[in-house]
C-alpha cells in the first residue's frame, strides 16, 4: 500500500506538473504542437465516427426509400400490365361492337328463333369440320338446328348443330365432308346437292345434265332443304366440272361464302321456342 | 497483451462513446460524462495510478476540443482519480451505494475545479450552465452504477 501511495503520489505530481504547463504556457508553438499532435491522434476517432454515423443513420432512410420505390414500381408494373390489358379488351370490344352493330341489321330467316352466338373454340386441324359455340340447351339450342353467319351485310349458311351440351354446342360446318344442303343456282333455279370436301371448296352435284352452267353463279339453300331455312346464300360457282360421260348429272365447286377460319359470332335459327319465350320479332318477315 | 488491448478498446471506446453521446444525445447541455466516470471506476477498482493515467489521456482529448485552458481536464481528472484511491482506503466503492454518492460530489468537484482553473489561468470561472451542473451528477451517478454493475458481472465470469 505504502509502494502504490508512494507511486500514486509521483505520478500525480508528475500528471499535474504536466496538466499545469500546459495550462500556464501561452499557446506558444510548443503548445500548440502538443495539442495539434494530441488532436492529430484523437481527433480521427470524431471524424471517422461521424461519418460512420453518417453512414449508419442514413441506411434506414436508404433502405425505407428502396423498399418504397420497390414497391411503387411492382405497383406500377401491374398498373402498366392492367392499361396494357384494358387496351387490348377495348380494341376487342370496339371490334365485336362492330360485328354486333352490323349483324344487328340482319334479319333472321322467318319461322325460326335466332340467337346469337360466339365461337368459343375450334379445332385447327379440323378447320373446315366444325367448332364449338358458347350456347348450349340452356338457350334453347336443340340438334339440327341451322346456324348462319354474317357475311357483308346478310346472313349465310355456316352449317348445323350436332351435339348439344348444357352451355355449349358443337357446330358441323357445310365445308365437312359429312355435310350436305338442298340448293339451288340463282341463274336458272336449277335444285342440286351442295355437299363438304373438307376443304375450301364445296360440291354442288345433281344438277341437271343438259342446263347451261357458268361460274360466278350464286348458291342458296333450296325450300326443300329440311334443316336451312329458303334463300340463305351458301357460296358462289366458282369452277363448273366437265361432264363425265358416264353420269346423268353434272357438278360445279363452290366457294362458300361463310368463311371458316374468320367467324365469331354466329346465328343459330331454333326451330323450338324456349318455354315462355316471345314471338321473334322477325317471325313474320320475309326471308332473305 | 490482450489486457493491454482490452484496455486500448475501453480507452478509445469510451472516448468515442462521450463523443457520440455528447453529439447525438445531449439535451440542454446535460450528458453522462462517461470519462469521468470511467475515471472513477477504474480508480475505485484497478487503483488511482491506473486511474490517473486514463484520466489524464481522456482529460487531454477533451481538452483538445477547446479553445483555451489546454490540459485543464487533463488536470481536473487526474485529480479526480487521486482523490477516488485516496478515499477509496476510507470507504467501500465497490459498493453502488457509495461509488454513485462518490460519483455525484466529484462530478460537483469536477464543475468546480473546471471553473476554478479557469478564474486561475483566464480570470473568469468556467460555468457550464445551471441544467449541465444540476443535472449531470445524478446523470453519472446512474451511469456509474450500470457500469459498475457490469464491471462486476464480467469479473464474475
């Protein structure tokens, strides 16, 4: 004890000797480079320290904008993705408002209950086969009903239903091979069988083996026809086929004037009301 | 070698520790004096040679912040620790109690040896404002007592 009191004394005598230079000496050049060197030492730990803090007290402001614009920015993307995807529905809106508007100025074949339809599906392999359509039973869609299309301003024949679900029905096109109509030629009313080559071309046969044939004749469905109603144009005569000798008839391709690949919304005449339902309002109208 | 480096982190730690707190956590001028109280500490525990020579080169690095009176903390903390060996023989500072009380009077005796240096040296008494002078003792005080708590807690281990 008396050692560390003996030492404690000499170094409190020597700290305060050294503290009271320092004070009594005017801030001579020996003094100030004491002190410079002193801050020359001790002032980085203030500097350094307050450009960590710098440093460190910006990072949550730093890191709350990045998470801000982070955010703003997903919110935006899906912004741009909606306006992209709203632009796109109004260009298909502004298109099918004007398929309806001039489909709206067709009249319906008399007799029938029309209703319209879109094409909700078709088979690419089978283009000229048949596709679906989004009507089914609920709207009074029934097996062999006719369906039409819009074609520069009038209606023409697209084919006839074959199988009816509850929302849907599946539309055999004229242009299937398994398809077939009563027609007849503008020029002369000579009556033939328009039948499907599951191609861009119909067949009309069975026309009379003497008549005088000339393309660019029309086609229309003949008043015997059982499944479409009279006068709906089917296509035009596009090439006449030579005679063949061997048969009592001839035959002409037809291109049909309803256009497979291009159609979306479609008329289905029902030949039964549904239970309730109106007269149609193009009931007592002369067909076409 | 590693106590000397523990005692080399504690003396820079604590000089940036009175730097950071003084810049960024002082209200009105009042503030723990964490030097001083470090000063005691390790007088009160480690003994006052020990203890004067910390308070002396954290007395110089607060004094390398003024303007005039160079080398008065540097004085006023030697002292000070002096003081905690000399009464450390007559009372128990490793006791809270004590060590707190302690801290309290030369935290006052610090305020006035500061401004008593000042009347010597540049004829006007160095006061550092009502708030810093009442409230910075009971500041240290509690300071002392957490860092005593710890001081011990670490020992123990």
């Amino acid at each position: 004890m008396q050692r560390e009191t003996r030492i404690a004394n000499f170094v409190l005598g020597a700290l305060t000797a050294l503290s009271l230079l320092l004070l009594s000496l005017p801030l001579s050049t020996p003094v100030r480079s004491f002190k410079a060197g002193v801050g020359y030492l001790l002032d980085p730990l203030a500097y350094h320290g307050e450009a960590g803090y710098r440093r460190v007290a910006g990072s949550p402001e730093r890191i709350r904008k990045l998470l801000q614009a982070d955010i703003e920015n997903e919110s935006l993307r899906a912004e741009l993705r909606r306006g992209e995807w709203l632009s796109t529905a109004v260009a298909s809106l502004s298109l099918e408002n004007e398929r309806l508007r001039r489909a709206l100025a067709l009249r319906a074949p008399a007799g029938r209950f029309p209703v319209w339809v879109h094409v909700m599906e078709r088979d690419p392999i089978h283009w000229y086969r048949s596709l679906v359509v989004d009507a089914g039973s609920d709207r009074g869609v029934s097996l062999n009903d006719s369906v039409l299309g819009p074609r520069d301003g009038r209606l023409v024949v697209v084919g006839r239903v074959i199988d009816v679900r509850q929302n849907t029905s599946t539309v055999l096109l004229l242009t299937d091979e398994f398809s077939s109509a009563a027609a007849y030629l503008s020029s002369g009313t000579l009556e033939g069988l328009v039948q499907g080559q599951d191609g861009p071309r119909l067949l009309m046969n069975y026309l009379h083996a003497e008549a005088h044939l000339s393309e660019g004749d029309l086609v229309y469905t003949s008043p015997t026809s059982v499944t479409f109603p009279p006068d709906v144009l089917i296509g035009r005569v596009v090439r006449v086929n030579s005679r063949h000798p061997f048969l009592t008839f001839q035959s002409v391709e037809v291109a049909p004037a309803a256009d497979a690949s291009s159609l979306q919304e479609l008329m289905i005449l029902r030949a039964l009301p549904i239970e309730g339902e109106a007269k149609p309002p193009a009931y007592a109208e002369e067909a076409q | 070698m590693i106590g000397f480096l523990r005692g080399l982190a504690i003396f820079i730690g604590a000089m940036f520790m009175q730097w950071w707190w003084n810049t960024h956590c002082s209200y009105w001028g009042a503030a723990p004096q964490f030097l001083l109280v470090l000063t005691i500490l390790i007088a009160a525990r480690r003994g006052p040679v020990l203890g004067m020579f910390a308070g002396f080169g954290w007395g110089l690095y607060l004094d390398v912040a003024r303007a005039e009176l160079f080398g008065a903390s540097a004085l006023t903390l030697t002292l000070v620790a002096y003081l905690v060996g000399v009464a450390r023989r007559q009372i128990d500072l490793r006791a809270a109690g004590p060590l707190a009380a302690a801290t309290f009077l030369f935290t006052w005796a610090g305020f006035i040896g500061l401004g008593l240096l000042g009347l010597i040296f540049t004829k006007t008494f160095e006061w550092s404002g009502w708030i810093a002078v009442t409230a910075t003792p009971f500041l240290n005080a509690a300071t002392v007592t957490v860092a005593a708590l710890a001081w011990d807690a670490r020992e123990d281990r």
